[in-house]
C-alpha cells in the first residue's frame, strides 16, 4: 500500500496545520510573518509530537469561496508550504478551502508535497456557500497535464454539508473512488470536531474494498481506539489544541498523548491477525 511509502507506516496520523487568515480573506491582519510564524510553531508541535504527517488548511479565512481562491491566497499557502517542507521531515498535505482543488494540486506539485484533501470531489453538495460540485474530471485531467504524483484524498458526504441525492454511503464511497479515482477517502462526522460513527465507517471501509479510510474530524484520544478499528488512518485538529479548541495553537503534549492512544489501538488491532498467523504455522 502506498501510504507505507509515503508515511513509513500503514497507519498514519496526520495533524493539521490550521493558517491564521491569509491575504484577501475577511479576517486577514496584513502581517503574514505572523501567519508563517504561526504555521511553523505549529508544524514543529506537530513533528515533535509524533504524528506521521502534517496537512496545511486555509481554515481561518472563513466565509470561504466555493470554488476558485484569490491568487494571494495561492501564492501566501505555496510560500508557507514551502518553508514547512524545510523545516520538518514529515509527508505535507495541502487543502484550499472551501474546494479548490485545482489550486491545491498546483501549490502540491510545485512544492512536492506528497496529498491533497478535496472536500468535494464528485457528486453536488450543499453548503453555506452554496451548492458545490464536484470536478474530479477536470482534477484528474490536470494531475495528468502536470504529470504530477500528488495522492488525491478525498471526503465522503463532507462536514458542514448535505447531498442533493439520497445519502446514501456505500454508493457515494463507491462513486468517488471508481468513478472521481480518489486514492483515499475520509470520512467525517456532521462537523468541525464531530466524529463519523462507527457504523459508517465500517460501511465506507467495507465500500472502499482496500482504498485507504481515513477519519476525518472529531479524533481524540478517547474515542480513537473504538474508530481505527474500521480505518486505515486519522486526520485531527481541534484535540490536539491547548484546552481543545480549535481556535488556540497545538499543544505538543497532548499530541504525543493523542499519538500514543492512536499507536496501542493499531497495535491491538493488527494483534488478533498476528496470533492467528502464529497459531496456523505451529
């Protein structure tokens, strides 16, 4: 599986770098030292901690487009992403929100990072910003005009969102891996620090038939151990900020904490397979 590769294990954690406002956006202070600054405390806190990845989000610049970003945001995230790449080790992930893909893949491929996340790759979602849609032909088509090897993780019936068709679950995971060709999926809860369920992510575990599942909100080190029963990895935030919330910076501490609790529910669930294993060569 490629996210040994990429990650060195085949159950990777990857915490998320939320960006202060950038350029254009409503909040934006007109400091971006301070946004880069900001960017690499957190990176830092995040390697030190032991997670396995980072992803870079333009998460305070809300009220989002739907779409196409202004460029200064482009240029400010590439700029980040690139200093990020030269201070840690660690696989980088980008997503321009609220769904601009396009620009995502550029900033990945110039910057060589390694995945993008696209909250909408296929099918028509409505949203706060209005109805999106996904564009995974013009995505796929792009990725091959840059002759690019940026992996593509995608969401299933995103956060802050609802489907203009029937929900239903092992169809949509389904059409976004055969038909938009995401190489992972993530799957979430209703929203920001919400978790999916179980139930669901057995069924999109089960639907996905060996692409990778990621959960995609609402981890933490109580509830991780129930959840990586049925995924292949997690992406976190908000849990592993100071008090929990997701507007404070990272707290190394309660990454290591969040990491350890996620390192003991992968090993107790790759245990059953390897007494198994043992039992059928003795």
């Amino acid at each position: 599986m490629y996210l040994e590769q990429i990650f060195k294990t085949p159950n990777p954690i990857i915490g998320v770098v939320h960006l202060l406002p950038l350029p254009t956006s409503p909040r934006w202070g007109g400091n971006l030292k301070a946004v880069i600054d900001r960017a690499e405390q957190e990176a830092t806190a995040l390697a030190s901690g032991g997670v396995d990845g980072i992803i870079v989000e333009n998460f305070f610049d809300a009220p989002f487009t739907k779409d196409q970003v202004d460029p200064a945001i482009v240029s400010a995230m590439t700029l980040i992403v690139n200093r990020l790449m030269n201070m840690v080790t660690l696989p980088i992930g980008i997503n321009v929100l609220r769904n601009d893909a396009r620009s995502a893949l550029a900033i990945a491929t110039c910057t060589r990072a390694h995945f993008i996340r696209v909250n909408v790759l296929t099918g028509v979602m409505a949203t706060d910003q209005g109805l999106i849609e996904g564009q995974a032909h013009e995505l796929l088509r792009y990725r091959r005009e840059l002759g690019s090897d940026v992996k593509i993780f995608a969401d299933v019936l995103v956060k802050h969102a609802r489907p203009l068709s029937s929900p239903n679950l092992t169809v949509a995971v389904q059409d976004t891996i055969e038909r938009g060709l995401a190489d992972a999926i993530i799957l979430s809860g209703w929203a920001t620090g919400s978790p999916p369920s179980l139930e669901d992510l057995e069924l999109a575990s089960a639907a996905a038939n060996g692409t990778p599942v990621f959960i995609g909100s609402g981890a933490n080190w109580e509830n991780i151990h129930t959840l990586m029963r049925a995924a292949d990895g997690v992406i976190t935030s908000s849990s592993l900020k100071r008090h929990g919330r997701r507007d404070q910076p990272i707290d190394p501490i309660r990454v290591s904490r969040f990491v350890e609790a996620t390192r003991r529910s992968c090993a107790a669930k790759a245990e059953p397979q390897s007494v198994s294993s043992v039992s059928l060569h003795s």
